[in-house]
C-alpha cells in the first residue's frame, strides 16, 4: 500500500479532524493548495485501502452514559477463533475484538472484547450473550475492569516526510 | 449538554460516515430531513461539549508505518505507583489503564519499528524487575462499533 507525499499531507492536515463548514473538503484542500477533486480521490482511495476506516463523529462513551466497560477474554479453540471472532466483534456493545497470543501457562487466552454499557450489570449481560455465542469452542474467560487511567496521550499519527 | 432527538439522530448517522463529496453536510442533512446549516450547528456543538470527541478521517495506524503492541506486567500493590511511574516515563508508553485482575497493568507500545518493541519491553522489565507480558495483535475483527446515541 503506496501513501505518496501528497497522501502524508492530507493525512498530517486531517488527523485533528475536519473543520466543521458547508465545505470541508474545500477548505482543507485550499489550506494544502490542491484541488478539490484532487482531494476528494484521494481520499476515496485511501479510504478503498484501508488507510483510512470511515470519516466519521466519534462520540465520547462516558457523555453518552457508556460508563462502564471491561475487557473480556476468551479461551478459543484456535481452529474457530477467525469465525467466531468475527462474529462478537459485530456485536453492537463491543468496540474492539482481536486475536492475540495466548502467554501459557498463566494466560490462556486468545480472543479479547471490548465491552461497553451503561453498568457492569449490562457489561456482565452482553459477556454472558458472548459466552453463549461462542459455546463449546470456548473453554473458558474472565473479564478486566480498569479501575484507573494511568496514562492516555492518544495515539497520533507522526507521518514521516516522502 | 443534554443531547435531544435531532442531536442523537445526528450522532448516529455521522458514525456512519461522512460522504465524500463537496457538500456532505448538505447531503446528510437530506437524509435526515435536516437543514444544513442547523446540522453543522449541533455537530459543533456537541465537538465543543466534548459529545463528540473527535470528527473526521480514522487512520488504520498500522497502514501508515509503525509498531504497536498491548502489553501487561503483574505489579505487587505497594510498587504499584512506582512501577507506574517508571512505565509511563517511556515517551512509547500510549495509554495505561490500571485493572482489577492479577495482570493489574495494560498498557499500549507504539514505536516507530517492530524491533523497537521488543527493546522497549526488554527495558522495561529490565528498569522495574517485572516481567512485560506482550499481547501483539494476530488479528483485527471489526465491524465497527455503533454506539446508540
């Protein structure tokens, strides 16, 4: 997947986000001097290579009473784990679902889930919807509530320069 | 704020994704049978109120070069903020959120290499005399999150 100097300015001018005007696109490739239609293709396709996921309002979880949340983990059979993670990462209250390796013998699981809701009863409602979904495939799980934030510096992007 | 019908309807559909075209506000207010000019009012309110925290492009961090990787250490209590502080001294040290869980904390490495990773984590254990249990990511499932406003 090729980004060009171009892609890493529109990127490096992007990534705080759009400015919120009829014409977004216009004043965003005015401040880079491109076109913009020029603009617009690129964009369109690095959103066609995955560069770029959606354009889109990420809201805030906690403004809208998303209070709790917690990491749950999975012990998958490995020879299900692609097909039964795609299906809990379509679930509505999980925000991020991913294979990892397991750290045996201490740490035997594979799949982890991000779950949200509006309390851990409900947190503990949808684990249980996931335990349900996975079945036999799984051989067991736990959940990580965060008690504190430690650190958050957010992760930005730093494209390098060509 | 307290968010009203037309701002959760809002919230919903611009987690979708914002055409892109010339006029997409204009575009989007159509669908939603909204004038444009009150759309782009709400969105900038709720981006001040801090509802909507972030509005635009979402980068694959990975597609753009660079090495990520969740990380754990089991940390005995009363080193906790020690440990913690020595963590998050590393400038590749993104987020660090303290768990209930003998694993108490998780923390995210970005660094520009693959390698840098394991030199980081290496380092780590090396400063706090504890192990950092490293959790790379095989695979992503995603289907995209839809919070229901």
């Amino acid at each position: 997947m090729s980004i060009d100097a171009t892609d890493r300015r529109i990127i490096a001018a992007t990534q705080a986000g759009l400015p919120l005007v009829p014409e977004p696109y216009a004043a965003v490739a005015a401040g880079l001097s491109l076109p913009e239609a020029e603009l617009c293709e690129r964009l369109r396709s690095l959103q066609a290579r995955g560069v770029i996921r959606r354009i889109a309002a990420a809201p805030d979880h906690y403004a809208l009473g998303l209070v709790a949340n917690g990491m749950s983990v999975w012990d998958v059979d490995d020879a299900q784990v692609g097909a039964l993670g795609a299906r809990v990462g379509a679930l509505d209250c999980v925000s991020h679902c991913y294979e990892r390796p397991r750290a045996l013998p201490d740490w035997p699981y594979n799949l982890f889930a991000m779950i949200h809701g509006t309390s851990r009863h409900e947190v503990e409602q949808k684990r249980a919807q996931i335990s349900a979904l996975l079945g036999d495939a799984c051989r067991g799980g736990d959940i990580l509530y965060s008690t504190r934030i430690l650190k958050k510096t957010g992760l930005r992007l730093r494209p390098k320069e060509g | 704020m307290t968010l009203d019908a037309t701002d959760r309807l809002i919230l919903n559909r611009l987690q979708e994704g914002l055409p892109i075209a010339p006029d997409p506000f204009g575009t989007v207010a159509g669908e939603l049978g909204l004038d444009t000019t009150d759309l782009i009012a709400r969105l900038a309110r709720m981006k001040a109120a801090r509802v909507i925290t972030r509005f635009g492009p979402f980068f694959d961090a990975s597609a753009m070069g660079g090495a990520f990787c969740l990380c754990a250490m089991a940390v005995p209590a009363d080193e906790f903020e020690a440990v913690m502080t020595k963590v998050n001294a590393y400038s590749q040290v993104a987020h660090n959120y303290q768990r209930d869980h003998w694993l108490n904390m998780w923390f995210v490495l970005a660094t520009e290499t693959e390698d840098e990773i394991g030199s980081v984590a290496a380092s780590l254990a090396r400063e706090t005399g504890y192990d950092v249990l490293r959790f790379p990511k095989l695979r992503e499932f995603f289907i995209g999150f839809r919070v229901a406003a």
